[in-house]
C-alpha cells in the first residue's frame, strides 16, 4: 500500500492565522483517486526545520506533497531547503523566467527583479508547470520517496495537483480502486444516540462507520474497500433504516441544494418571512439558488402566537406566482416558532430548544434547519412535522387551505 503523506509549510499555517483549506481539500481529493493520506504535517518557515523534516519524512513515505514556501519573498525557502536535504545546489531555470515575464507582461507590468528566486530549483528537479501563477512547482527523488513542492494559493495548488501531479503519480505507482464512502446526513438526533444504536453492528472487514457532528446535523459515514461494495450497500440499508425518519438527505450534495432540485423540477415559488433566524433562511435559499420571491426581516415579537405567525405565512404565500409560504418566527424562553404554507394545507409548530449551551448563532441555525426539514418532508410526502430527540413541540397547529 502506497503511503502518501502532506507537508503544509508557512509560519501562519503553524499558527493558526490562515486555516490550510489545502490540506483538507487534497486529504478528499486523494481519498477519492484511491490514495488517502497516512500524515499531515504543518512547519513553519525555518531551514533547518524543513531540512530534517523532508530528510524525516522522505524515509516513511513513497508520496510526499510539500505544500507552500515557493514565493518571492526571504520566507519562501522549500527550494531551499530541498536543495540541502538533497545536498545538490539550486540552479537557475531560465525557461521559468520567460514563463513569469509573459505572465507580468500579459498584466501590462514589469517582473520584478524579487520573482527571479521562484526559478531556481535544486539541481536535478523536475520542473512541474503553473499555468495561473508565478511560483514554479517541482518535483525529486529523495530516499526513494517521490517529493512534489506545490505553491500555498488555493486556486494554483489545486491546478497543479489536478492536472500535474495525479498524472504524474498514476504514471509511475499502479493505484488501488478508490475506497466507497457512504454518507448520509441526519437531523434531530444526537451523536451519542446514533452510536448507541450502531456501534454494535457487525461490518464487513475493513470497514468503518464513523460520525461528524456539526451543529445542528450529524453525518454517519460507512467507508471501505471497493471489494466488500456489495456488504456494505447491504449494512447500509439496514443503517439508513436504524437513523429512519431522521435521515434528511443521502449523500454530499447539500440537504439546500436537494430542495432547490424538487422546487425547480415542480415550478414552485415562495416567500420567506423571519426574525430569530435575523436573514439566515433567506441567505441559505438563495446560495442554493432557490426561487425565493420575495424575503422580508422581521423584528421579533416576544409571546407571539403560533396562529399569527402561521397567518404570516399564509400571507407570504398570498400572491398570484407564489405557492409556499415559510415564516420563522421569535425565540423566547427557549421556544422557538416556525410555519410553512402550502397550497393544500398549513402547518406551524412551536419547539421547546433543550440544549441551553449553544450560542445565538447556532440556536438560529437550528431554527433554519427546522424550516428546511418541514419543507422537505412535505415535498417528499412525509409528515411534515417531525420526532426530535432534543426538540419538544409545545404547541402545533395544522390546518386545510
């Protein structure tokens, strides 16, 4: 088994000023070309460091990807660094240069003088191309491991694994079938509660069934080898059973982006009134790019009644090319209130929030994921209103149009 191991570079990485979206976007990435990663690392910009790091690493790994530290600047010393670690020194690339002059002359300015140190590679690298920016990636062959020295910015790191590095790496290592991750994404109920449930399952050999809890949802994850497909399709069922009616969508797609599909495929339109939720329902419908024909921003009214706010929403639906309307309404002593109008029925609830300790901000992200769960399931057919562990209707009204 190929072991394929990151090295994120850069004193701000270290310490925590930027966050590496890099490393988790190649940790997918790889999981989905069959290559996961077994280490990542974070250094920060000191020779010496990075020197016994490569020298550390390149005996434990066949794949290293050195991410950052290919800039203009004093900082900028993964060139370096590899040059020593490989005892060779650096050598000017003169067809580099000619690359960053055309990229400076293209933006109608001059290279600075600074830019001709991304060119100097350890002797004997391999030049790997940047087609959107300056820093030239490269890569060597240090103790049998296979190093590719990547630029930091997101969008040339990206290019160059995409297009460089995997073809590169398919060309000279035979890579396994990609492992299958089953995901589905649940609502209402807790992480201890699922384990509780299917900690005990017996899986097939080498699989694993994990949990990610990210407030106010929780994703159950069954991965494996491509192998045992067939079990795990079979235990998946049976755990997509065990979560039921809990289960709001399968898959990454986005549980926003599934409700834009239905609303899109069945022509309807809606309105959105809020006020707890302060403009968050309506940003999360328009980001998956829901219809939403018109959103208003309430203030909220505390000791509002479930049936007024139920006719707000009514109201929202009250115009000739809107069918649904939805209405979040205030949050008080740990209540919170939502109605959805429909063309055939309405339905409002009022829910008693038992977890105390959750800030503002993710107790309005609860109310949103309640709107988008009574919308879904009346899409789908299901009872709109539904069972939450954590959640107790107080009060619901359900009534004909």
């Amino acid at each position: 088994m190929l072991v394929v191991e990151m090295l994120s570079t850069g004193d701000e990485v270290l310490h925590g000023q930027i966050i590496d979206t890099n490393a988790a976007w190649l940790a997918d990435y790889f999981f989905q070309q069959g290559l996961p990663l077994s280490t990542r690392t974070t250094i920060g910009d000191d020779l010496e460091s990075l020197v016994t790091t490569f020298l550390e690493r390149s005996l434990h790994a066949d794949i290293l990807i050195v991410n950052g530290g290919l800039g203009p600047t004093s900082d900028d010393l993964s060139a370096l660094a590899a040059a020593k670690a490989l005892d060779v020194p650096l050598v000017e690339h003169s067809q580099w240069i000619e690359v960053m002059e055309r990229y400076f002359i293209a933006r109608g300015r001059v290279m600075p003088e600074t830019n001709r140190k991304q060119a100097f590679l350890p002797e004997g690298a391999e030049l790997i191309d940047n087609p959107v920016g300056t820093a030239c990636g490269f890569s060597l062959e240090l103790n049998n491991c296979v190093l590719f020295f990547t630029p930091g910015v997101p969008s040339e790191f990206k290019v160059m694994v995409k297009d460089q590095i995997l073809p590169r790496v398919r060309e000279r290592f035979t890579l396994p079938e990609p492992p299958i991750c089953l995901r589905l994404t649940s609502f209402g109920r807790s992480e201890s509660s699922l384990a509780k449930q299917f900690d005990g399952m017996s899986l097939p050999d080498g699989c694993v069934l994990g949990y990610r809890s990210s407030m106010p949802i929780i994703e159950l994850k069954l991965t494996g080898p491509a192998s045992q497909r067939q079990l795990m399709e079979k235990h998946w069922h049976s755990i997509k059973q065990g979560v039921g009616d809990n289960m709001i969508f399968e898959g990454t797609e986005g549980f926003a982006q599934k409700i834009a599909k239905q609303l899109q495929e069945r022509a309807l339109r809606i309105a959105v009134s809020e006020q707890f939720s302060a403009g968050l329902l309506n940003w999360t419908l328009h980001s998956a790019k829901i219809d939403v024909y018109f959103g208003q921003i309430l203030p909220q009214e505390p000791e509002q009644m479930l049936a007024s706010l139920l006719q707000q929403a009514r109201d929202n639906a009250a115009g000739q090319s809107v069918q649904i309307g939805l209405a979040i309404g205030d949050y008080s002593n740990q209540y919170i209130s939502l109605a959805l109008s429909t063309p055939e029925k309405n339905y409002a609830q009022k829910v008693h929030y038992l977890p105390n300790n959750h800030s503002e901000k993710e107790k309005q992200e609860v109310s949103v994921m309640l709107m988008l769960d009574m919308l879904s399931r009346w899409l789908n057919g299901r009872e709109v209103i539904g069972y939450y562990e954590w959640l107790v209707q107080s009060e619901t009204l359900v009534f004909d149009n």
